[in-house]
C-alpha cells in the first residue's frame, strides 16, 4: 500500500499524468476507504479554485459542500474560509503571489 503522501500526490496529479500503476494504487486505497472519494473531490475542487484564478464564482459552492462534508477538519477549513471571504476571494483573483517573498522567508528562517 502506498504512503499517504503518496496517494495525496495522485490525488491530487491530473488523471492524464498518472500512470496504469498510479491508477490501480489509487483505486485500491480508494476501495480501502470510501471515504477518500469525498475528500479527493473537495480537494480537487479546492485545487482548481486556486489553480484557475477568475471571479471565485465557485468558492461558495465548494464552501457549501466542504461544511456538509463529514470530516471537522475539512469542515472548519471551509468555515474559516467563509468568515474571511473578502480576502479569499481577492487571494484568488488577484494576481499578485506572495511566492518569492516566503520563498526568501523560509530560506532565511526555516
């Protein structure tokens, strides 16, 4: 069975990137834990929110679905982000990164 890491990694790969052998590893941890397909999708979701920066026209939507999920952790992240929409929305729509400068940070610091 592969690590946790491992399989949030494939999770989180687009399907075309994975090989037969990622496949049948994630099928398999998926049958292990049907749990795991509620969570790749709002993780996925939650991914592509942050990858297609627009509008964060579908930032309520996955908000909604992450605070009816089963999971606490899953669910006060989506409550959290909710409390401070304004500046979650502008996170994803702006198109400043804070990268290079926690970049600098972490080398400095960590």
């Amino acid at each position: 069975m592969p690590s946790a890491r491992r399989i949030t990694a494939r999770i989180m790969r687009p399907g075309h990137k994975l090989t037969d052998d990622d496949h049948t590893d994630l099928a398999d941890a998926r049958h292990r834990c049907p749990d795991l397909d509620t969570i790749a999708d709002l993780a996925r979701g939650f991914a592509a929110l942050v990858r297609h920066q627009g509008t964060g026209q579908h930032l309520d939507a996955w908000i909604d679905r992450a605070r009816h999920a089963g999971y606490p952790e899953i669910r006060g992240f989506a409550t959290g982000m909710a409390s401070d929409r304004d500046a979650v929305v502008a996170g994803l729509t702006q198109p400043w990164s804070s990268g290079p400068v926690e970049g600098h940070v972490n080398r400095i610091f960590g």
